[in-house]
C-alpha cells in the first residue's frame, strides 16, 4: 500500500506550521510558484516547470516550493507531498515580505 494511500486514509491535511528558518538559505533554494509557472528564486529563472527537482539555469535544488495561490493548488501540493516527501512548502506571503525586506535593508545600507 502506497504512503499516498494511506495518507489519504489518514486523512491528512495541510496545517500550516511557523519554522524559524535561515532565509539565506531557503531563498537559495525556492521554486515560487505562480499560476501557471514557477521562477527560481535564486537565479530568477522563468518559467521553471512545477515538477523540476533543480533549477535549468543555475542548478540550485529546489528544497522549498512557495504557491502564490495555496487554494489553486491544493491538489498539486498533494501530489507533490506523496511524490517528493523532502519538498517542504513555504507561504509566498512570508517569503516576499522577508525578501522586500532584506531589499530594503540593503538599500539602506
Ligand atoms: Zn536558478
């Protein structure tokens, strides 16, 4: 029997959890997903497909994936979560707010 299987048995779902996480590193390594292709969040690659275990252009391995619409892509996170149990998703929200910030600290200098 499958793990998705029994996941679904389980019924599991998604609850989301606050990590305190090293930003420097989960930007090295984010596919932010939009609505209907991915960017790369350390190099800014466009149009990276969902399913890419690592970036085409700069090679960085895709730990975290960030759905701009959780909601629009529920039943791809499920999918992805049988299929790549290492994927951990991120909030977008969180993820550009944190971004904008460090942005505009680095302006400020
Ligand atoms: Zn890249």
């Amino acid at each position: 029997m499958s793990l998705c299987y029994n996941a679904r048995l389980m019924s599991k779902q998604f609850i989301r959890v606050y990590r305190n996480l090293f930003f420097d590193e989960v930007k090295q390594h984010t596919l932010e997903y939009g609505a209907l292709s991915g960017v790369c969040s350390k190099c800014k690659e466009f149009n990276v497909k969902l399913d890419a275990l690592k970036c085409p252009q700069c090679n960085t391995p895709f730990k975290y994936i960030a759905f701009q619409n959780v909601r629009e892509h529920l039943p791809k996170m499920i999918r992805i979560s049988c299929e790549r149990p290492e994927v951990q998703f991120i909030d977008y929200q969180d993820f550009k707010r944190i971004e904008g910030e460090q942005k505009a600290r680095s302006i400020l200098g």
